[in-house]
C-alpha cells in the first residue's frame, strides 16, 4: 500500500505536499521491507543444538516440510499383511501427528501375489488417506532383513536416508521393532526431555532409579571398562539392544557419515550379528562421550520380556501387568523416578510372541486384570487351549 500510495504521488510532481508525502511513504516502505527481510532471514537459519558445536558436524538444511520438533520412528517391517498393518496401526494409534513414521518393508514381500489382500491394499492406500507428512516408505526398498543380521541397521539407515532424501525435518531419530508393540502415547515428549537413549545397562525390570543408573554408567565408561572399537562384538559390555533407542539427528547424521566413509555400509550385508546393537553404542562410546556425559540420557522406550531370568530383560508377571494398566494413562509419572517411566512399549524376547499375539494379551489384561504373560496363557480355566 505504501508503494503504491508514493507511486501515485510521485505522478504529481508539482504539488510540494505530495512530494514530501511520497518520500515519507518510501522511507516508510524500506523500513518495512528491511523488517521482512530481517524476518525470513531468522526463521530460515537452523536450530542451535547442545551439539552444533562438536567438531565435523555440518547443520542439516532447514525444511519446509516437517518442523524441526518432530520425531521421525523408523519401522523395518516383514511378515504377513495383516501383522504389517496391525504394526502401523498401532503407531498412528499412539505416536504424535507431527511425528513422521518410516517404513521400510522387507524386500523378500511376495507384493504381487499380494495385491488383492484386503489389509495389503490397506497399506498402499494410507499415505493417502494420512495427513501430509505422516507417514513414508521407502520407494525401493533394498534388503532383505534377516534375524539376527546386520540388515537390520542396513534398513533403518535406508529409512534414515530416505527421510533425508524427502527433506523431512526432525529432531530425533527412533528404531522400531517388528515385533514391539507401543501401548502408552507420550514417548515424543519424552524423548524430548531426554535428547538419547543408551541401551547400555538400562533394561532389566526397570524398576531402578534413572539418576543413580546413569551415574552408575558414567562411572564405567569413564574409568575405560568398557570397549571403545565401534566394529568389535562386545556383547560382554551389555550392548543387547536397538529397539526404541532414540539419538539426536546429529548423532544420526555423524553415525552415518562415518560408517560410510570406512567403507562399512555394504559390510551390513555379510555382518551375521546384530549390528544395530554393537556399532551405534560403542560409536558413542568412542565419539560421543559428551553426550553421556551431558544428557539425562534414558532407556529404550521398548522393554523386553523373558519368562526366564536374565538381566536383560523384565521377568515379572506384576511388572508388565502394571505397564500394561499405566498405559491406559498416558500422562503416569512414576515419582519414584523409576525406568518404568521410560516404557511406551513392550517386545517378548521368550517367548517370542508376534505382534498380534502382544495386542491381544494388552486387551485382554485390560479387559479381565490377567496379565500372566509368562504363563502364556496356555490353557483357560475348563483347560481348554486359548491360543
């Protein structure tokens, strides 16, 4: 309006008013435009993080596809349709609408013979039917995970780079599991407040204190006791899992860049252990000390379930059945600043329950207070067989 109204004076040269006016209207204009301009230029400069400062790390490019307090989940998924589905269900069930869910489906899918299965359509149409931004799998997916291998990380570093690829912007970078079933919303703030995750030390029956687990952690690392060769098995050091262990983008952006330039990306075909349980946590161990020593840094989101005893794992039967009854609740804060607080999801390593078996066991415990998961629920009252 400004311009315009100066334009519209300046045609009138001969009324001195008009000419003083008009200057006033430019000088008035300028302002304006050097205030804009100021503007878009600090909405368009990266976020300052904890760690843009270390050595190596270039800031990624600022987005304007997602904004840079998303979470982004990352699911390498295989199995049947029906399990597929019922994984991402599950996820859009309790993550946040800004979080952006990855996908990256095993390449062994017999997808033709698939085309006609109801939940296998399912499937192709939800990015369709989900809010932009929601939800991305990877346009060709590139390997076939196997168990126990290290496809695994391969895939979800495929998942990684192709958010990169979309220019998606987010803060955190989560690994998912084929088998953990979510059952409490919240993990994003969390996540949040927390910045890591270090599967080190941190699973048991998390009952424990978070603080005086982490100053025990801290202790070891920094008195040398555990292993800093980011490619050595060093399963001794209690590096036993990936799933719902969360990094900064940072962290994810300096992993990957420097697995790629040792040569060790395509060595995640022939690597017959669990890769994404050993190399990310000794390449903090090595590289990203600060971190753990700077963070309020928390188990993995997913706690794990053995019928036997183990220290990886929860054993008891009270311990997921409380879980389970908190995670109606998703604002539970357990004051005793226990690892409970850090649990949205469970996985069965023993038995190995599969997705769908989990999601019943979590209803029916809601529904009839029987949650004795390591029984397995074998035979009912009349002994008859449930499952």
């Amino acid at each position: 309006c400004a311009a315009r109204a100066a334009a519209f004076a300046l045609m009138r040269p001969k009324v001195v008013g008009d000419v003083w006016w008009a200057r006033g209207a430019l000088i008035v204009l300028l302002f304006l435009a050097a205030f804009a301009l100021d503007m878009r230029f600090t909405r368009l400069q990266p976020p300052t993080t904890k760690l843009e400062t270390s050595a190596g790390f270039q800031s990624p490019k600022t987005s304007t596809v997602a904004n840079e307090t998303s979470v982004a989940f990352s699911f390498a998924l295989y199995g049947t349709p029906f399990a597929i589905r019922m994984m991402l269900e599950n996820a859009l069930k309790h993550l946040e609408e800004s979080s952006i869910i990855l996908v990256h489906v095993s390449v062994f899918q017999d997808v033709p013979s698939q085309r006609t299965d109801v939940d296998w359509i399912w499937i192709e149409n939800i990015q369709k039917s989900m809010p932009p931004n929601r939800i991305f799998f990877h346009p060709k997916p590139q390997t076939n995970v196997h168990r126990n291998h290290g496809t695994i990380l391969q895939a979800h570093l495929l998942n990684y780079q192709n958010a990169k690829n979309r220019n998606l912007s987010f803060s955190h970078f989560v690994f998912m599991s084929a088998d953990a079933v979510l059952f409490r919303r919240g993990a994003e703030r969390w996540i949040r407040q927390h910045d890591m995750s270090f599967g080190l030390g941190m699973e048991g029956n998390r009952e424990y204190n978070l603080e005086e687990y982490r100053k025990k952690i801290r202790r070891k690392i920094f008195n040398s006791l555990l292993s800093s060769k980011v490619f050595q098995v060093e399963q001794k050091n209690g590096h036993k899992t990936c799933y719902g262990t969360f990094y900064p983008v940072e962290i994810m952006e300096r992993f990957l860049a420097f697995i790629v330039n040792n040569g060790a990306l395509n060595d995640l075909i022939t690597t017959n252990y669990m890769a994404e349980e050993i190399w990310i946590p000794n390449f903090i161990l090595r590289y990203e000390t600060h971190a753990i020593e700077s963070f309020k840094f928390s188990p993995p989101l997913i706690a794990r379930f053995f019928s036997f005893p183990s220290d990886c794992c929860i054993q008891s039967d009270t311990v997921v059945k409380s879980l389970y009854r908190y995670g109606q609740n998703s604002s539970f804060v357990d004051t005793s600043n226990s690892a409970l607080n850090a649990t949205f999801g469970i996985k069965y390593q023993w038995p190995p329950f599969p997705p769908e078996r989990i999601m019943m066991e979590m209803i029916m415990c809601h529904r009839d207070g029987d949650c004795t998961t390591s029984k397995g629920r074998a035979k009912n009252p009349n002994g008859q067989k449930q499952w």
